[in-house]
C-alpha cells in the first residue's frame, strides 16, 4: 500500500521546485501511469481479499474503485488546463491530490472508525474546490448545503459504530461473527447508518444539495463528486449490509415505492431543466435510485449489477460533465436554448455529445445496459407491477437524453451569438479516455459478478 501513498505524498514536494506547466504534465502523466501499476501488483483475482496490515485491506470492489478514483482524479488534472493561468493551480493539484489520498484510504480500509473518518475527510477537497474555484456567488450556498447534509446524517452513523465495538471489541468490517445489541435494535442501528449512505448516494428527497453542488462547482468538481463521491454511499451500504443482511428485508417495502416513484418524477424534472449541468446532475439521482434498489433486493445479481453501475455512472456521468464544460467554455453559456446548432460549428463534438448520451440511456452495447438488466431483473421478481414503473423510468431516461442532444446540436443557430472559441486537442483526448475504460470493461463482466 506504502508503494502508492509515498509517490503521491512525494508530488506534493515536486510543487516547490516546478513551473505550473511542468508541474501539470508530469503529475497527470503519473497518475495514469500508476494505474496498470495498481492492477498489475494489487488487483485481488478470485474475489479474494489482499490484506495489508490489520487495519488496512481490499477486495475485488474496492479495488475497482480506487481504480476508477486514479483514473478520474489524472482526468480532472488534464480536463482543468484551463486554470494554469490562475496563480492558485498548484493548490488546486494539490487539494486534488489530498482528495484522491483520502478516497484510497476510504476504500481500503477494513476499520469501521477508520472508514467514517476518511468517509467525512473527504468533503473538505470537494468543500474547498466549490468555494474557492467555484463560478457563481451561490457557492458559498451550495458548499454549505453539501457540509450541513452529509455531516448531519453521519453523526447517527458514529454512535452506531461505537455501540457495535462496546459489544464486539473489534471494528473489522470483514468479520461476520458479530454480537449485536439486542434483536428489536438491530433495526435502528441499520437505519441509523443507512441515513448517512443515502444522504451520500443520494436518494430522492434527501439529494437537495446535488444539483445546487454540481452547477456551482468546476469541471473537476463536478467530476470527481459525480464519478466517485456519490459512490461512497453506495459502497457503505454494500459494506454495513454484510452486517445487517436480513435487515434489508424490513426495509426494502418503504425504500422501493419512494425510489421508483422518485427516479420517475426526477426524470419528468430533467426535461424541464435549462441548465445542461443541471439536467446531468438530476439523471444522477434518477441512476442513484435505481441502484439503491438493486443493493437492498437481496439477490447476487442486485448486488452485481449496482456494482457494475457504479462504475458505468462514475464514467459517464463524468463526460457528460466534461463535455458540458467544453461547450461553456466555447460559448459562455450552458443554456439549453441558447445552445443550437452545435453540429454545423462542431461536428467532432456533436459526434461524442451523441456517443454519452447512448451510454447515459444504455444503449447496447454498453455496460450500462447490462447493469441495468441486471438490476431490473433483480427488482422485478418482488413483484409484476413494479415492471410498469421501470418501463417509465426507462422511457423518460431516453426522452430527455434526445432532449438534451436534440435541442443543443439541431435546430437554427441563435444570431446574437455570433462567436465561439476553438476547442483545443486536449478535450477530445479526455473525453475519449473516458470512453476507453467502458469500451473495455464491455468485455469483462465476469469481474462484476459478486
């Protein structure tokens, strides 16, 4: 594990004795190289588990996550050129490298306080990249948001994992032999951790804090808070889950109504969004949903397909980001009314505008498609009728994906803006190493079957 920390640990030293140019290219160049690194000497096969000391170890999940982690955070480096003017980029690099340290340990630790500390360290990167980088005065709104949210629901989460180690004397998340308080307090504790993951995930009714965070945050925090962030949520669950197993059974008959019910509502609200970035933001809960369903269905293939979505979100929904950002810095506008034409100006952007919004419905062939396959087959066997819902989610999914391709590439192009800037080499790079890793991935399900 010390193989990775210290080379990152060391980037913030290169700081001191480089040019911000120098600076940018080696570490983006380093962090893409330390990922077949990281699958070549840690990557657990066989669905064993790769201890490293007795508080840290991995698994096959969060593997695959510390992976999408260095992957995203060498793609929020390269996506943000663009700041290398501003005299604040090298704390930039390094509040992004502070975030990646503190995502590798949340996913590699097997300690449950650990976990909740680097659970909750994490939102000071994504804190000070909205208010410092952010676009809007609305950011100091929106980081408060995002602060008072996730702290509030994750102190219940605390007190559980004190009572659990006063009647266990060990807080290893691997080991299944637990003693628990009582049988009728068993399922407030669950709901007591459940809280801070779904605030996290988030669940519809509790994401009120999402769009406000992605539209007022950069390109690099919209990135990392919607490919990795959201799945700090999602992976607590799967982890406390292996605790309170047969819990989810009590619970599943409340959260199924309000998450079919939600992801359809927020899928009616994205169509009528003007704001690119907000839309993107909103389709994220309505994914979110869906794979909070499959996690508390208590089926192999429930489990397997939310973890193959969680990595199908993270890369999407990032590019979809990215790609927004492009075109705001083409245009200075990320209005979908004003945005017409794209497609006689850029027809190379126009291409890939196309390609995400495929993926972002899941259009075969994808693995998107397959996670939600995977999942709608886990969720309907509870009953018949929730394929009805299902059949609308997926529906209202592929209307306002046209929506947002149709209205911004089609249609005549709006007069008063009479000017764009060039969109440098660079982006289309980065949007095509977003593309890569799914295109590859298509390839090895086999890897996602938990």
């Amino acid at each position: 594990m010390l193989k990775l920390i210290i080379p990152i640990f060391s980037f913030f030293f290169l700081n001191m004795f480089m040019s911000k140019n120098n600076f940018w290219f080696i570490i983006m160049n380093l962090l893409f190289f330390f990922t077949p690194l990281f699958i070549i000497f840690f990557f657990p096969l066989n669905n064993l588990i790769i201890s490293f000391n007795k508080y840290f170890s991995i698994d096959i999940i969060s593997s695959f996550l510390i992976i999408l982690s260095l992957w995203i955070t060498a793609l929020m480096i390269m996506s943000s050129f663009s700041l290398l003017n501003l005299t604040s980029y090298k704390s930039f690099i390094n509040i992004t490298l502070f975030l990646f340290i503190l995502l590798f340990l949340t996913f590699s630790t097997n300690n449950m306080f650990l976990f909740y500390i680097f659970f909750e360290s994490s939102l000071i990167p994504i804190f000070s990249m909205i208010m410092i980088w952010g676009y809007q005065p609305e950011r100091i709104f929106a980081s408060l948001y995002l602060l008072m949210y996730t702290i509030t629901a994750s102190l219940p989460l605390l007190i559980m994992i004190f009572l659990l180690f006063n009647n266990n004397s060990f807080m290893n998340m691997f080991f299944f032999c637990w003693k628990f308080p009582s049988e009728k307090f068993n399922l407030l504790l669950w709901m007591m951790s459940l809280m801070a993951f779904l605030i996290k995930l988030p669940m519809f009714s509790l994401h009120l804090w999402l769009p406000k965070a992605h539209v007022e945050a950069p390109v690099a925090g919209s990135m990392i808070l919607a490919s990795v962030l959201l799945k700090l949520g999602s992976y607590g669950i799967i982890r406390f889950s292996s605790l309170f197993f047969y819990l989810n059974k009590s619970i599943f008959f409340i959260l199924f109504p309000i998450c079919l019910l939600g992801s359809n509502i927020i899928s009616i609200m994205c169509i009528r969004q003007t704001d690119m970035k907000s839309l993107i933001a909103y389709s994220s809960v309505s994914h979110m949903s869906i794979l909070l369903m499959g996690m508390i269905s208590l089926s192999s293939w429930g489990w397997s397909g939310s973890f193959m979505l969680m990595l199908s979100h993270g890369f999407t929904s990032s590019s979809l980001f990215l790609i927004t950002n492009i075109m705001y810095s083409s245009s200075f506008t990320r209005s979908i009314f004003l945005l017409k034409g794209i497609s006689s100006i850029f027809p190379m952007i126009s291409l890939w505008w196309f390609i995400l919004n495929a993926l972002n419905m899941s259009a075969p062939p994808s693995l998107n498609l397959m996670s939600e396959i995977m999942l709608f087959s886990s969720i309907i066997p509870f009953s018949l009728l929730l394929s009805i819902p299902l059949a609308m989610l997926s529906f209202f999914t592929a209307l306002y994906s046209f929506f947002i391709y149709i209205s911004s590439q089609h249609g005549n192009f709006y007069k008063p803006m009479n000017f764009f800037m060039s969109i440098p080499s660079i982006s289309f790079l980065s949007i095509f190493l977003h593309f890569t890793p799914l295109f590859i991935l298509i390839f090895k399900i086999n890897l996602f079957l938990i």
